[in-house]
C-alpha cells in the first residue's frame, strides 16, 4: 500500500468530502467578491450645501472637489474599459463615456457650469491617467501633474499652455484651491512600472502606461478647509511628516492582499502622518465596470476589501477617527462634524 492510500485509509469517515468541500467553497470564494453591502454603514459621509466647498466620487481615484465657482479633478476617469479589453486588447479614452459624465457633472467650456481649472492625475496608469487629457480638453482645464502625465497630454494633443508639471512640495495655486504635491509610491505589486518618456498616442497597449511619479497631493482651499488624496495605497515612509489635512481620501486597491504590518504602516505613514479626523476610503470598486452600472468591489482574486475594512476600522475607532465610504455621483461635504 503507498503512503498516500494510507493516509486516505486512516482518515476518519467523511473527511474526504469535508476537505473537498472546503476546497470548493474555497474556490468559489476566490472566484468571487466581497458584498459592498455589508459595509453599508459606512456609506454616510453628509452631503454638501449648494454653495460650499464638496466632494464627488466617481469610482477609482476620481474625485471633483467644486465650490460652486471652481473645480478641480483627480484623475477624470471615465472610460472603464472591461477586463478582457485591458488584458487582450488596446485601450483608449471612450469619448461617449467621457461626455457623458461631464455633462452629469454639468462641467465643460463656460456656460456648461462650474469651471474645471485643473485635471490632476495622482499617477500614469491607465485607470489614472487615460482620460485626463481629454477631460481637460473638453472643459479648458490644465492637465497637471508629472513629466509621465504631461506626455499623455502631448499624446493628446493637448497644447503646451494647457500641461503643467509639478514640483515635488511646489505649491500651485487654481482658483479657490491651493495643490502641493508630495513623492509617493505605488502600492505593491507595481504591474506596469516605470515613467512614460514619449507621448502616449493611444489605443496602446495598458503597458503603456506605466506607473510614472505617484503623488500624495494635498488640497487647501480659501476656506480653511483641507485634504489629502492619496489615490495609491503606497507611501514613502516621513514624506507626509509636518503635513496637514483634516481629510484623507485614501485608496485602499491590494490592500486586502498585502499583510497587515504594511496596512498598519500605510495608515501611519498618511492619516497619522497629516492629522486627518475623517477618512474616506477610495479606489476600492471594480474599475473594469462602467460606471452607469451599481459598483461593486473589486475581486478576491486581486483584492480583499474586507479584510482591509477590518483592519482600518480597528484603526479608525482606537484613534477617534471618522471612518467612511462615498457614495458615487453624491456631492459630499467631508468636513461637517468632523471628530
């Protein structure tokens, strides 16, 4: 008798099926994803008054930050190319979606609505940067951001006047808001590494945009009132020491998958690091989804927002911060009541 027959000799009665079992549930679990639901508690970040400084999640790291006379946007994507298009294929700006969604936002060359002064990509992956130069182009913002982005831009033809590469802890003014960019990093593992060194003239390969300068961006407006976005769920340990921000927009995409020291270490390195008493958390929806669909999390198999919840929340509550999720296309006003 073999040593593997022997083993299934001594197992007790059913104990084969049981590990056949759990192999399976295993398997579905893998091939799943977590229920947003069960986070619906978090989904209560106020919405803003009319005339004041608010916020709009639209899935990823896009957010409009507007106060009823001057917007900024992070990244501006829209175009959500599905699964098998980004890994077979190539992709490229969907100008339906795009269009689509400005129009929503009422954004695009005066009268459309609220002015658009800045499009501001947090880093060059395609989820991050793809539309940003058409964005601007659609509205008469500034494409801003790293020399990476900058040649997405120029893949565009965006004109010269309308691209703007930053200075690490530069400060750059638009209107009511006042941008600092400080050196992040990408959270690991990096797919697509690298900066973007010619313009990117697309459809192209998703390799093609590659990670380029990943940035902790740092938001003050005339009203007192501050932010960081911090669209990648990397840090560089000391950069964000001295900052401030009494909100953290924090992406959370493979946090669920790396281990809880480097969770734990994130959270030191960005909302300890600025103070923040409230943290949304972003860049945690299924970004191969349009966005005219209902969002939902991303998949095990690349991610595991509930476990990364579950280590936040311990987090949040032993440190008296305010931890939330944004509901999409809701204007939300962070700072209300804020802990």
């Amino acid at each position: 008798m073999t040593r593997r027959a022997e083993r299934r000799h001594d197992e007790p009665a059913g104990t084969g099926a049981a590990t056949a079992s759990r192999s399976g549930r295993s398997r579905r679990r893998r091939l799943g994803r977590p229920d947003i639901a069960a986070h619906a508690g978090l989904f209560g970040v106020p919405p803003a008054a009319a005339h004041e400084l608010g916020v709009t999640f639209l899935g990823v790291a896009t957010l409009l930050l507007d106060d009823g006379r001057t917007a900024i946007m992070t990244d501006g994507f829209f175009s959500r190319p599905s699964l098998l298009k980004v890994g077979l294929g190539r992709i490229g700006p969907n100008d339906s979606r795009i269009d689509a969604a400005l129009t929503r936002l009422r954004l695009g060359p005066p009268p459309a609505g609220c002015r658009l002064a800045a499009v501001i990509p947090v880093h060059t992956h395609f989820d991050h940067v793809m539309d940003s130069a058409v964005v601007a182009q659609r509205t008469g913002a500034v494409l801003v951001g790293s020399e990476s982005a900058a040649n997405v831009g120029r893949g565009a033809g965006l004109a010269a006047d309308r691209i703007h590469v930053v200075r690490t802890s530069r400060p750059v003014t638009y209107g009511s808001f006042t941008l600092t960019f400080v050196a992040s990093a990408h959270c690991p593992p990096d797919r697509f590494p690298g900066t973007i060194t010619a313009p990117v003239v697309p459809p192209v390969r998703a390799a093609a945009y590659r990670c380029g300068e990943a940035w902790s961006v740092l938001v003050e407006h005339t009203s007192g009132r501050t932010a960081l976005v911090q669209g990648s769920a990397g840090f560089v340990p000391g950069a964000l020491d001295g900052q401030r921000a009494d909100v953290a927009y924090l992406g959370v995409g493979q946090l669920g998958v790396l281990d809880e020291a480097y969770v734990r270490a994130y959270w030191r390195h960005t909302v300890e690091a600025v103070g923040a008493r409230r943290v949304i958390l972003i860049h945690w929806d299924d970004f191969f989804r349009s966005l005219d669909q209902p969002l939902r999390a991303l998949p095990y198999l690349g991610d595991n927002l509930d476990v990364t919840i579950g280590i936040l929340r311990q987090l949040a509550e032993a440190q008296g911060v305010a931890l939330r999720m944004p509901t999409v296309w809701r204007r939300e006003d962070p700072w209300t009541a804020l802990p």
